[in-house]
C-alpha cells in the first residue's frame, strides 16, 4: 500500500511538470478560441484547432456525421476506454473584453460568457495527460477525447442517440464556474420546442370575425401555462417568449408562435408534464379554431453522478497542487466580483450547497466537496451520457467567487490568465483521475455496478 501511494504521488507530480511544460501551447489555444466566439453548430474554427493539435499528438480522429464539428480523436490500442468531453461553442451577444468594465470587443457579437474556451483546453490537457501518465508507467487504455459542439443548444444528443459513447467505461469532464469542486449536484431534464398556431387572416378593423386569431391561440396556451403551474410536481420549471406575434395590428393574425422551455427534475417527468402541455396546446386550438404544429429545438436528459467516479475525481483534486495567482491577478478578480451586486452573487453558492462565507474572498483558492443530495434548475448535454455509461465532472474556479455563467463578467474572466490556470488545473485532475481508474480496476468495477441502477435511456426529444 504505501508503495502504491508513493507510486501515484511520484505520478501526479510528474503530471503536474508535463502540464506546466505544456502550458504556453494550452493557454494560447483557450485564448485563441476565446478571441475567435463562433456560435452552436457554427464551430468550424474551433473544432479544427482541437482536431489538428490532438491529430499532431498522435490520437487517430474520427469527424462524427451525425453532428457539424463533432468528432472524436482516439489514443492507444486496448484496455479500458477512459473519455473526455471537451466544448468549444460561444453565446451570442456576449462579447466582452477581458476588462472589469462592461465593454463589449464587437457590439452584438458572441463572447464565451460559459467559459468553453477553457472547457476545451481542459478537457485537451486531461486527454492528453492520461496518455502521458500511460506511456510513462506502460498501463494500457484508450484514451478519447469527445469534441462535443453545440453544447448551449442541441449538444451532445445526436452523438449519444449513435450510440457514440456505449463502449466507454468512464466519462469524465469539467465546468468553468467559482469554486473547485466535485460535481456531485444533479441538473434537471429539460424539452425546448416551438409551438406554432396557424390561423386565418382579416381586416382587424373591418372584418375582425371572419378571422381566426393566431395570436389568441397562443396567449390563451400562455395563459394555460400559468394556470398549471400550481399544478406540476416540484422542481417543474416552465420559460417562454412569443417568437412570432403576426404581422401588423390592423391585421387579425394568420400565424404566430411561442418557443417554450419544460423543465423537470428527470427525463421521466419530462415526458410526463409534456402529456398535459399538449392538452393545453389542443385546448388552444379548440378556442380559436387554430391548428396547431411542434417543432422540437432541443432537450436533455438530468444529470446523474456516478458516486465511485466522483469520489475519484476528489482525490485528483487534492493531489493536483492548485494554481497560485499573482498579486494582479488577485486585484482583477477582486474588481470584477464587485461588479456583481452581493445578493446576487450567493446565487452561485447557495443551489449547491457551498457556504456563503466564501464570498468574502476573490478566488476559491482550496478544494471544496459541494452538492451532495443537491439539483440545480439548469441542465447539462452531459445528462444524456450519464444514462449510458458511468460519467463523473468536477467544477474549477476559473471565475472570481459570486460570478455566474452567461455573464458580461464570466465572458471577461474566461479571457483572463488567472482562469487559464484553473482550466490547466482543472486538466491535470480529470487526467490523473483517468489514470486511477485504469491503475485500480476496482473503481471502475464500482462505477458499472452503480451504473446499472440507472434508468434504460430516452431522449427527452424523443417525448
């Protein structure tokens, strides 16, 4: 035993030095991306950049059909398969330069306010600090990296519904966010669909009853939406905006449309609360003599943590030395979490569980285990792949404490050199997580048995 425990500190620090070695090439790449946003299913860029730098590396790479920019680049020859999931796509209209003032580079433009410029990067130092810890000592295992684009809209699904992942024996990745943590909190399921009435057009002012308003067919759904609010089960979340409210006043609308978001604690209840929408959706229809069409956008499946493969990743993290930033990059962190308004900013900690007396520092400079037993009101593609093989994250504190994703504030941070140091550490422990789930068989063993409690997967498109 104490020999095993030297043999894998000698490991994580020689993984520690490889990773630093490394970390011009990995900060410019997350740079480079973060200076070059290109939104879901438009990654054209992005994705060459991780295809040809992990192609140079020696992985053997496969561009998936089933999705624009997907792909997979594999390592080594046999033994367990052991993935990565890295992402790479922007948010539009959150351009922002890695200031702590509000200061878009390009009115309009996308920014990486989710921080995927260094979830890819991070996930890219864990693939390919695996294969170094596995040529170094001489363990067999295939080591993949999943380029997973679209994240922030149809994500991972198509890649999941190929069956592109049901040979892998753990998937691990990581999230930007403010602290350093296990992801141990589950994500609710989620549906995002467009519900569109069709009605029949006349002078509003002339000839208001020989129209049909589609118009009413969706305010009237809207309002049937507010009604069974009381009435889903708990955790049920419902967001939407008119997409299309017709043409002109004078005219009684022929079409119009609502883009809708159902979200749920799991898959199932999805599938469940989704049998009533319709209802109401039909209910429309009868009111204003409409006919109603659905276009499903999107949907997730909950995240579901595998706890052997979670407490893996803990242990990585304690034995990953975490990054020491400098004096200005303290200050930037310190400026920018300002910028945040203190009630806001506990949105952060308080939903998984993390003390809020953190927030009386800039940075979370130790590593912390929050979200146990805990569900958040976003959603993860990463749902979907829990259903089908063991999957374990971990979140780095690459942004200043209180600082959320999809904000002008995490889009500057995501730019900053204090948060690519926290995605290379965030690589490093996801690699040496890897490498104990191939030198201890065991654990693996433990994340398939808990792995089979998991429900038989359904898409919640597939609804």
């Amino acid at each position: 035993m104490t020999k095993n425990i030297s043999e894998n500190r000698a490991c994580s620090a020689d993984l520690a030095v490889f990773v630093a070695r490394n970390a011009e090439v990995y900060d410019s790449i997350a740079r480079d991306i973060w200076e070059h946003p290109e939104v879901s299913h438009e990654e054209a860029r992005s994705s060459a950049v991780y295809r040809e730098r992990l192609a140079a590396r020696g992985f053997r790479v496969q561009e998936f059909p089933e999705m624009p920019y997907s792909f997979c680049a594999e390592w080594g020859e046999s033994g367990p398969v052991i993935a990565f999931m890295g992402e790479y796509d922007a948010l539009p209209g959150m351009s922002q330069a890695c200031a702590t003032e509000r200061q878009p580079v390009v009115a309009g433009a996308p920014g990486h306010a989710c921080g995927h410029n260094l979830l890819g990067m991070g996930s890219l130092v864990a693939a390919e600090g695996l294969v170094f810890l596995l040529s170094q000592t001489g363990m067999r295992a295939r080591v993949r990296f999943y380029g997973c684009p679209a994240e922030e809209s149809l994500g991972r699904i198509p890649l999941v519904k190929a069956g592109r992942f049901n040979d892998v024996d753990a998937a691990m990745t990581w999230h930007p966010a403010d602290v350093n943590t296990p992801h141990r909190y589950r994500t609710s399921a989620n549906l995002s669909f467009v519900v569109s009435f069709q009605g029949k057009a006349s002078h509003a002012g002339m000839a208001p009853h020989a129209g049909r308003s589609a118009l009413d067919a969706v305010q009237l759904f809207n309002l049937s939406i507010e009604f069974m609010r009381e009435h889903v089960p708990p955790g049920t979340l419902f967001h939407y905006v008119i997409s299309d409210g017709g043409a002109k006043p004078n005219i009684v609308p022929e079409h119009a449309s609502v883009h809708l978001y159902v979200r749920a604690p799991d898959a199932q209840s999805v599938h469940e609360v989704m049998k009533r929408v319709r209802k109401a959706i039909h209910g429309a229809e009868l009111m204003t003599e409409t006919k109603a069409s659905i276009e499903i956008k999107a949907g997730k499946c909950d995240f579901i943590p595998n706890t052997p493969i979670q407490d893996t990743i803990l242990e990585a993290m304690t034995a990953i030395p975490l990054p020491e930033p400098t004096p200005e990059e303290i200050e930037f962190a310190r400026e920018l979490q300002k910028k945040v308004a203190p009630a806001d900013r506990q949105a952060t900690l308080a939903p998984i569980g993390a003390p809020l007396s953190l927030l009386k520092q800039p940075l979370h400079l130790e590593v912390g285990d929050f979200g146990e037993g805990k569900r958040i009101g976003g959603s993860l593609d990463t749902g979907d792949v829990s259903y089908v093989v063991p999957t374990g994250q971990m979140n780095a504190a690459t942004w200043p404490l209180g600082v959320g994703a999809h904000t002008w504030q995490s889009c500057a941070a995501s730019g900053s050199a204090w948060a690519m140091k926290a995605a290379r550490y965030a690589g490093a422990s996801l690699a040496y997580a890897g490498f104990l789930l191939v030198s201890k068989p065991e654990r693996l063993a433990r994340a398939k048995d808990e792995h089979r409690s998991v429900p038989t997967y359904r898409s919640t498109m597939d609804y």
